[in-house]
C-alpha cells in the first residue's frame, strides 16, 4: 500500500508539472542541461591540477607509504560512483520522472560541493572527509548525466537533436579543459576555492532547473524497481572497477598490484557478479538494465563503438599530462612546480577541434544520419593516434597541437551524432535508462583505459628503469648502496610525481641522502633536465605501445559505428 501511494504521490506531481511548454523550451533545457555537463566534467577535472595544494592544504604527503590510496581515491571514486550509478539513476528516472531527479542531482552536487569547502579536518582523518565528500559530489553528477541527454532527446524534435547534443557534449569535454586551467590559477590561491566555484553555479542551477524546467516524457506507471538487479549491478562494478584501480598500485616486489590476491579476487568477483546481473535481468518482469534494447541495431552498434571510443582515449588525457609534465615542459625550461596548468593550455588544441566539430556534426548528423560522421570520426582518431607514434619525447609543439587538433575533431566529428543515434534509436519510455547505460559503458571504459594505459607504462618503465636511474645517481654522487635502492623503487611513485607537479627525483631521493652530496650534484639532480632525460626513452617506448593500442581500437570502434545502420528514430526508417 505504501508502496502504491509513493507513486500516486509521484503521479500527480508529474501532472502537476507536466504542463504545456512553449516554443522556445527546447532551448531553455539545452541551456540548463549544458550547464549542469559543464559544472560536472569542470568538477571531474578541476581537483588534476590542484592536488598539491589540497594535499598540502591538509597535510597529506600522496606518495608517502601507505597514503597513496587517498591520491587514488580522490582522482578515481567520483568517476567510479558515477559509473557504477548511471545506469541506476536513468532507470529510476524513467519510472519517477527525468526532469525531477535531474533537479536533485544539482541540489545533490551543490551539498556535496559545499561539504568539500568546508572541509573541516586534516591528515588522514581530511583525506577520508574529502574523499566522502567527492563520492557525494559524483552521486549528485550521476543524476546529472543520467538525465540530460534524456531531456534533450525529449524537448529537441529529430531533426534538431544531433545539433543540441552536439553542444550539451562540447560543453562536457570544454569542461574537463577549463577545470584544468580554473584549478591550476584557483589552487594558486586557496584550496578550498577549487571547491567553492561550483557552489554558486550548483545552487542557481538548481533554482533554474525546478522553475523552468517540465517533465515532457510519459512517466511509466506500475513499475517495480529491480532492487536485486540494481545491488548486484552496482556491487559488481564498483568491486571490479575498484579491482582495476588497485592494480595500479605496487604490491610485494612488483611494480603493479595485478598480482595482489586482493585485486584478482576483487576482478574475478566483480566478474561473476556481473555475470549473475545479467542472468537477473533476463529472468525479472521490470529489468533495470535493458537488455533488450540491443536487439536495436543502431543502440548496440553505437554503444558498442561508443565504448571503444572511450576505451581508446580514455586514459589519453592522463599519459599526455605525464609526457608533457614529466618530460616536455621541463626540457623547454618550465618548473615541475608550473607544469600542471601549462599542461592545460598546451593540450587546448584538444578542445578547439572538438569545440569545433561537435555541432557541426551534429548539425549535419540531423540532416543525413550519423554513420558517416561518427565512423569517419573514428578514423580520424586513429590517424591521430598513429601520428603521435612518430612524435620524440622532446616533440616540435606545431606538429604535437596539429595531432591533438586531429584527435579533438575526430573525437568531435564521432560524439554527438553517436549519442544522437543511440538516444533517438529507442521507445521514448527507455529514454532515461538509455542515457544511463551509455554513460555507463563510456565512464567504465574510461577507468579501465587508465588502469590499462597506467600500467603498460609503469611495466615498461620497471624493466628498463631501473639500471638507467642507478647509473645515473651514482654518476652524481648518490652512495652505490642507496642509489640501487632507489632505482629499484617502483616507478609508480615517479609517475605520480610527475603527475602532481612535483620533482620526481626530490620525491626519490630520501632528504639525508639528498644533502649529504654536494651541491653541484644536488642541482643536477634536482634540475628541470635530469628527470626528463632518464625517462624519456623507456617512457615512450611504452607510450608509442599505447598509442598503438588506442589507434587498434578506433579502427575496431569505426568498423562497429559503420554496421549501425540507417535507421535514426525509433519506429522509423531513414531512406
């Protein structure tokens, strides 16, 4: 009975609000919607360029034995909750309404936001108050990305949604970019600042969004939620993501955590749980996770290349901040110190050519479908990709930005008319469940690209590493007994180093070892060049090893995307 007024209440809220909208609504959600993208993909990357000032702020040492887990926990659990939620959140959406559960992910998000100012401790006791915090903030970010492409789906007619998709995902990919740049100048002054920008933005958005915004899709009465289903979804995930993220971390001797028992098992449960999900869902009335919408050909095949797309350029981001912050920038004269935000603006031509690209493919894609423009999309990435394969480690930078400027117009080019496809390819009912099972195969695929990426790189550094560093440190009068330790340390910690913006080889070098050498010494080592010309060779190496696999995987990803079809509206058939 409880349960049955919950959704007469619901029902006549949604008729409440369910009122006619005018012409000009459609542009009312695309601005609201854009918003809410941008604020959560800023949030996402904004904490890259600010964690040491965070750590610092709190006092916290990230790469210190034992705490290392706070720096994972805090670059990877917002994308892991928001990941292992999508699914949850669209389906739940399409059962109680889009527009009312998108509303309170931005309340959600503004409360997680300003828990994450207000940070009261420090130390450890800091590190677990912000990463709780963080969780919150991806909660409130999952309800934002489940619903937005839903409700620009619902308010754009067909042949206008490839373009309002086209920027809603601009938006989204502007905003990893500018959150590299607002948290490079705001952590310059004050931590908390990198969290307190999004308070404002939360708090009007979420006034707007309950004001102006109206359910225009048919809620789906009579419908149970698969709490089963939705446990065993979730619990899977976040046990084989977290797998994945561990893996990343030394364990024993080694230099990755793949042969840690706790990783193993965390995968291989987080598999048979996965496995045991889907029988689930095929066995129960009302399935949270759709699985007959793949018998759409145009759902499976851009869902299918929207996860290679993503598997490919996933963890891109991350190996070109190492290369340009651990490599590049120091050679051209830049402090390891500065080297975070310059990142930022050196890889804008990233975001110029999908800036550019996404509404014209979506502008396009609305006109004569979108298997051309998403599979010529992924070809160019993958030329991208290869042509990165050519680039030294101490790169010409007009040759590197033409590359990136490739990789953002393809990436471009294949986005919004694949989300346009998938979103317009299903009944109008499925739409939020939709929206969340993409957002879930692009964000998993995201973590297990860094995780990949990650340790391809650390194992090829492991094996060729160690006997570059230690000749070198002994070169420059490190003791031969603490040089050979040091050079056996796993190369995470460097990586990690280079990543945050410190001196990888002051983060090495323990401090009495550090002054017991001379000066001259001391400055070498500590220099903007020794670093870069140890790693460069082993680094790219590995990298090109990646670049490659990226390269493999679009051209799988454009052989699916051109297998969709033309069909690009559910009931339809484009001729």
């Amino acid at each position: 009975m409880t349960g049955t007024l919950t959704q007469e209440q619901v029902q006549r809220t949604h008729d409440r609000r369910r009122r006619p909208v005018g012409p000009h609504y459609k542009w009312v959600a695309l601005t609201n919607t854009t918003m809410g993208s941008l604020m959560a993909t800023i949030d996402a990357s904004i904490v890259l360029i600010a964690f040491p000032a965070i750590f610092k702020g709190i006092g916290i040492n990230p790469l210190a034995p034992g705490e290392a887990s706070y720096f994972l926990w805090l670059l990877l659990g917002y994308m892991v909750v928001t990941a292992t939620l999508l699914v949850t959140f669209g389906r739940i959406s399409d059962m109680f309404g889009r527009v009312r559960l998108y509303n309170l992910g931005f309340l959600i998000f503004a409360v997680g936001s300003t828990l994450l100012f207000l940070t009261p401790s420090t130390g450890n006791t800091g590190a677990l108050e912000l990463i709780i915090f963080r969780l919150i903030q991806g909660i409130g970010s999952g309800f934002l990305l489940s619903n937005s492409a839903a409700i620009l789906t619902d308010a754009f007619p067909v042949d206008q949604r490839g373009r309002a998709l086209g920027i809603n995902q601009i938006a989204g990919i502007a905003g990893s970019f500018i959150g590299l740049i607002v948290g490079g100048i705001l952590a310059a002054i004050n931590w908390r600042l990198v969290f307190l920008v999004s308070v404002p933005v939360g708090i009007a958005g979420t006034i707007w969004a309950y004001a102006m915004l109206r359910e225009t899709a048919t809620i789906r009465e009579h419908q149970k939620i698969d709490w089963l289903g939705n446990a065993t979804f979730a619990l899977g995930l976040t046990i084989f993501l977290l797998g994945i993220t561990y893996g990343i971390e030394p364990y024993g001797g080694s230099p990755m955590g793949w042969g840690n028992p706790l990783v193993i098992g965390a995968i291989l449960l987080g598999i048979v749980l996965l496995a045991s999900f889907i029988w689930i869902e095929l066995h129960v009335d009302d399935p949270m996770f759709r699985l007959d919408l793949f018998k759409i050909r145009m759902f499976a095949a851009g869902n299918i290349a929207g996860f290679l797309s993503a598997l490919g350029r996933g963890g891109l981001q991350f190996m070109l901040i190492i290369w340009l912050q651990g490599i590049w920038l120091p050679l051209h004269g830049y402090s390891f110190e500065e080297t975070p935000l310059w990142a930022g603006i050196f890889m804008t031509p990233l975001l110029i050519g999908f800036i550019l690209m996404g509404p014209i493919s979506g502008y396009l894609s609305d006109r004569f479908g979108a298997r051309l423009f998403s599979t010529t999309g992924m070809l160019i990435q993958m030329l991208g990709f290869l042509g990165l394969t050519l680039l030294p480690a101490n790169f010409n930078y007009p040759l590197f930005a033409v590359l990136l400027f490739m990789l953002g117009c393809g990436s471009g080019l294949f986005a919004s008319p694949n989300t346009s496809s998938i979103m317009s390819s299903v009944p109008p009912e499925t739409r939020g469940v939709s929206s969340g099972m993409r957002g879930t195969f692009q964000n998993s695929a995201t973590l297990v690209s860094i995780g990949l990426f990650f340790s391809i790189v650390t194992v090829g550094l492991a094996s060729a590493l160690p006997s570059t560093l230690a000749t070198g440190l002994i070169t420059n009068g490190v003791p031969d007994k603490a040089a050979i330790a040091i050079a056996h340390l796993p190369p995470t910690a460097a990586l990690f180093g280079a990543f945050l913006g410190y001196n990888p080889i002051g983060e090495l070098i323990p401090p009495p070892v550090l002054q017991a050498i001379s000066p001259a010494h001391r400055a070498i080592l500590l220099g903007k060049t020794f670093f870069p010309n140890l790693i460069s060779t082993p680094f790219m190496d590995s990298l090109h090893a990646v670049f490659y696999i990226s390269a493999a995987l679009c051209l799988i990803g454009a052989a699916a995307s051109l297998l969709r079809g033309k069909r690009v509206v559910y009931g339809q058939e484009k001729h």
